[in-house]
C-alpha cells in the first residue's frame, strides 16, 4: 500500500481524510468547508490524472447507503459516516468508456480501469465466460510479471486469484490444470508491456454483457420487479432473473428529458408522440443516483460525438508522442537483446572451440608422454644388450685363452692328446658358438640403437607437431576474433543505437506513426485468432464441467454463445425495427 499526506498542518479546523484506490492509499487534511471538488481535485492532482470525467469518489453514508461524492457540496454536509474522527472514500470509476482504445488516454487512467475490472471480474460482479476468464487471467499474469517467466514457479499460479471462483467450481480441474491453460496464453504475451497488456484485458472486458452497467431495482407501472441499467449508450431494462440480456433498451439520444418526484422517475423522449418513460424505484436516495449517471452519462455520451478538446488533443498528441518513443525504444531494446544473444552465442561457440583445444592439448601431452616413456624403455633394452654383448665378449676371449694354453700343453700319451684334441675340438665349437652368438648380440644392439635412434626422431617430430598445431589454433582464433567486427557480421551496440537515432532524425518517424495506425487492422485480425482459441478452449473443458454447478447467467451465456449473439448484436436488434412507443409500452406491459 502507497500512503501519503498532503494538506496543511493540523489543526482545530481540519478533518483527516483517507481515499482508498485498488492499489493505494491517500491521506490528507482537508478544512471543515472543503467541497467534493476539493477532495476530487486533490486526489487527481497526487495521482497524476487528467481524465477526471470518468472518475469520482464513492462512501458510505450514515444509513450504510453508498453514495457518490457531489462537487459542490462541502464534503461534511453529504451525510459521510466519519469513524474515528476521518472520512474514507473509494476512488472508482463512475463512468465507462465506449471504446477503451479511443478514449483511455492516459496510463494512470488505463491501469485505475484495469484494476477495477479485474476486481468486478474476480468477485462476479461482471459475468465472465470461463474461456474468456482464462485469457483475461494470462494478460494479468502478463501485466505483472511481464516477460519474466522463469520466476513463475510450478503452482504459483494457482495461488493467487486469477479466475472468479464460480468458474472453478464449475469444472472438475485441478489448480495445476488451470495453471497449465494460462500459461499457454501467457506464453503467447511475450514482448507485451503492462499498459498493452492492461488495454488488451479492457478490449475483452468490454465485450461482456454487464460490462460498465449501473444495475438498480425498479419496477413498471403493473409493479414488475425489474432491473435498470445505465449505461454509456443509454437505459437497458433487464428482467429481475437476468442482467445479460436486456428486454428493451433506450439510448440517450432518443432522450430528451430525466426528472423525478419522490419515487417516480420519468425520461421524457425527444419523438414528441412517444409517451413518457415512467418506472418507480424503492427509495428517493436511488433515484437521485440513477438521474447523477443519467446527466453524467449522457453528457459523456454527447461529449464523444463531438469534435476533441485542446485538452483531449494534447493528451492524444502526447500519448501518441509517448508511444512512439517507446516503440522506438522497444526496437533498440529488441535489437539490443538480439545483439546479446548473438554474443552470447559467440561466447558460448568460443567456449566449445577452447574445451576442443584443451581436449586436443591433452591428447597430444598425453602421447608425447606415452612417447617419452617408449624412448626409455628402448634405451634401457638397449643398454642391457650391451652389456650382454660385453659379457659374451669376454666369456668367447676366457675360451680362446683356454685354447691357447691347452695347444701350448705337452700330452704325452695319445689318450691325453686325444682328450686334449677333443676339448680342443669342444673348445673350437664353443668359441664358434660364442662368436655367433656375439655376433648376434650385436646386431641386436645395433637394431635397438637405430630404434633408440627412430623412438627420439618420432619424440622431436611429435614436440614440433605439438607445437606448431598450438600456435596454428591460437594464431586462427586471434585472427577470427579480429576480423569479425571489420566484416561486419556483429556490429557494436553503440553503432546500432546511432543508427536508430539517424533513422527517427531522418524523418522515418511517419513510418513508425503509420505502424501505430495498422493497429485497428491487426487487432481485428487478432481478434479472430483470439475467437478461435477461445472456442478450442471452450471445447477443451466442455467435458469437465459440473452441470449442477452452473448458475442461471452461465446457462442463459451459454444459449447466447450457441445462438452466436453477442452484446452488440443483442442491443443493436432491440432497437432495429421498434419505436420508442413500442418499447416503452412493451415495457409497461412486462
């Protein structure tokens, strides 16, 4: 809650006031002799709004009576029940609009609108279809959160009041269900602002059969109970079972004239031989509020079919001055995001190519590794050849040593010369031996040389191969990151924000005006899509619904969606093809 004081200090002489809105609370100080266009004025000029002709300030009086605060009566002389010493006042909207697009200039006055038919949505005072409740639902959703659906926890949703509970006790849908349908929705509001979100919710509401109706009870001259309702166009009578379809209706330019006396209330029409409109209502203090939204409305009504204001012009210019800048800034911001996801692309491309060099490194340190490891092994078999060799080597000149001193020895007998003889031969067949052995020996030790030899070629080859495909891979990607900005593939964002701004001072700003008025023709096209969805929506949760949950208004809804009525075409064949004496006398006869 927004709380704020104004007015002077306190004194003898001031009376606290509190004004309530549905998104703020207004304290003030007002003097004892303040009028209601005092406070009015007051309040208006601490919100920031402008369109004051749709607004006034609501209270309950002494008798529990709500009533609307006159402008030119002090506010203690209207009978406002003061507790605790203040004033509390509700700052509604008393009249509605025709059409919210063409009419709602201001976004302080679109989002009061909102907020109020949302919260006559949510508690049933308008009646809602439950497809269309689900729609309504994801634009408030939209016109909250906005974009940032990621902070939408499952079941967050379900949690706050997004649908009239008449609806979900009508079908057999768990909150999960519901969530999942307006997410659905919500999910095709991406890129919407709150106000478009806001005037999107307006657009639908305002289709509704008890949209912007005054609802009083009367009765007709044969003491029929029945409903007035006051409107924007003019006076709807509605039987006392049904407030959707009214069973005649009056607009304010077929009337000339609205008086009462007592209880009798009588509209006097501009066609001369037509007699008078007469109901009755229960008390004196209705019909005072029924005649302050006749004046009220029908002077809006004539208002509109007359050319603008200066006033009116200057807010429509800088309205339209405002939306345009925020198209233009939509454009940078988009632009900007899609820079930032480019980048982030890039970034994430890079990151790949560096985990791939990393992976490359480790792969090649790993088999210069597993290189290093052979050259060791070949050089420690190498080694133990060697010494192997060496060993055979001195064991072969051992035996010829042998040899000779068994040649230099003197046998005397043949037995001793023929044993030498044969060692002789033993130890000749044995250096032969040994000789190739030796031989062999060092054929293998030069094998494993010339092996030991290859193993370091392969180890200098693999370290130069290493290197050069490292410095190939970083010298590529310096190379890339240098030249993608001179190609002109990711241009900066500051050249992007001076080419937006060359493009709106070089006169395309009639470009971006004529966007703005394609809007009508799109939204009709929108509009179709929006039917079609709602009636796949109906058809979706038309087998879950509990007939005996239903009201009279959802049946009575549900004969006009199948007879494929709306609330235009049911005004517009009220008033085709009947005369004001016609209607009058039918609805005396009701």
């Amino acid at each position: 809650m927004f709380k704020m004081s104004l007015g002077r200090k306190k004194s003898d002489k001031s009376l606290p006031v509190k004004v309530i809105t549905f998104d703020s609370e207004l304290e003030f100080k007002l003097e004892h002799r303040a009028t209601g266009r005092d406070l009015f004025d007051l309040v208006c000029r601490t919100i920031g709004l402008r369109e004051t002709w749709f607004f006034g300030l609501q209270y309950e009086d002494s008798k529990g009576i709500l009533s609307w605060l006159k402008a030119e009566k002090k506010v203690l002389d209207q009978g406002v029940n003061q507790s605790n010493g203040g004033c509390v006042f509700m700052f509604y909207a008393k009249f509605f609009p025709e059409d919210v697009n063409e009419e709602l200039v201001q976004e302080v006055t679109q989002h009061l609108f909102f907020l109020q038919v949302k919260q006559a949505i949510l508690s049933m005072d308008i009646y809602c279809p439950p497809e269309a409740s689900v729609l309504l639902a994801s634009y408030a959703v939209q016109a909250k959160y906005g974009d940032s659906g990621d902070v939408i926890e499952p079941g967050m949703l379900a949690n706050e009041n997004l649908l009239p509970q008449r609806v979900i006790d009508q079908y057999q849908m768990t909150p999960q269900m519901w969530e999942d349908r307006i997410k659905t929705w919500y999910d095709d509001h991406k890129g919407m602002s709150r106000d478009e979100a806001e005037m999107e919710y307006l657009k639908i509401a305002q289709d509704f059969d008890m949209y912007g109706v005054n609802y009083f009870p009367i009765t007709n001259k044969k003491s029929t109970e029945l409903w007035l309702g006051v409107t924007s166009m003019g006076l709807n009578i509605y039987e006392k079972s049904n407030k959707l379809l009214p069973r005649t209706t009056f607009q304010w330019s077929e009337i000339k004239h609205i008086s009462f006396d007592d209880k009798k209330f009588t509209i006097r029409p501009i066609d001369t031989k037509s007699p008078n409109f007469v109901f009755y209502s229960q008390k004196l203090r209705i019909n005072k509020m029924i005649l302050d939204l006749c004046v009220g409305n029908h002077d809006l009504f004539m208002r509109r079919r007359k050319p603008d204001t200066m006033e009116i012009q200057q807010m429509k210019a800088q309205a339209k001055e405002e939306k345009q800048r925020r198209q233009i800034e939509k454009k940078k911001l988009a632009k900007e995001i899609e820079l930032r996801q480019i980048a982030e692309r890039e970034k994430h491309q890079l990151e790949q190519q560096l985990m791939q060099l990393q992976t490359e490194m480790r792969s090649a340190s790993e088999a210069l590794r597993r290189s290093e490891e052979t050259a060791e092994i070949y050089a420690e078999k190498s080694r133990l050849k060697e010494e192997e060799a060496l060993l055979t080597e001195h064991k072969a000149h051992t035996f010829k040593q042998e040899m000779d001193r068994l040649r230099e020895s003197h046998i005397k007998t043949e037995k001793e010369k023929a044993e030498l003889e044969k060692k002789i031969r033993d130890a000749e067949f044995c250096v032969v031996h040994l000789t190739e052995e030796k031989e062999k020996r060092a054929a293998e030790a030069d094998k494993l040389k010339n092996e030991l030899l290859f193993a370091r070629d392969r180890e200098r080859d693999a370290t130069k191969k290493l290197l050069n495909f490292l410095s190939h891979s970083v010298a590529q990607y310096s190379m890339e990151s240098l030249s993608a900005p001179a190609a002109g593939e990711s241009p900066s964002f500051e050249s992007d924000l001076s080419t937006c701004d060359l493009i709106v001072a070089s006169g395309n700003m009639e470009q971006i005006t004529n966007e703005i008025e394609k809007n009508r023709v799109e939204y009709l096209e929108k509009s179709k899509q929006v039917q079609t969805q709602l009636q796949t929506l109906r058809s979706e949760i038309e087998l879950l619904k509990i007939e005996e949950n239903q009201c009279v208004l959802d049946i009575i809804s549900g004969e006009q969606i199948r007879a494929g009525e709306t609330k235009y075409s049911t005004l517009k064949k009220l008033k085709t093809g009947n005369s004001t004496k016609a209607r009058v006398a039918f609805f005396e006869e009701l």
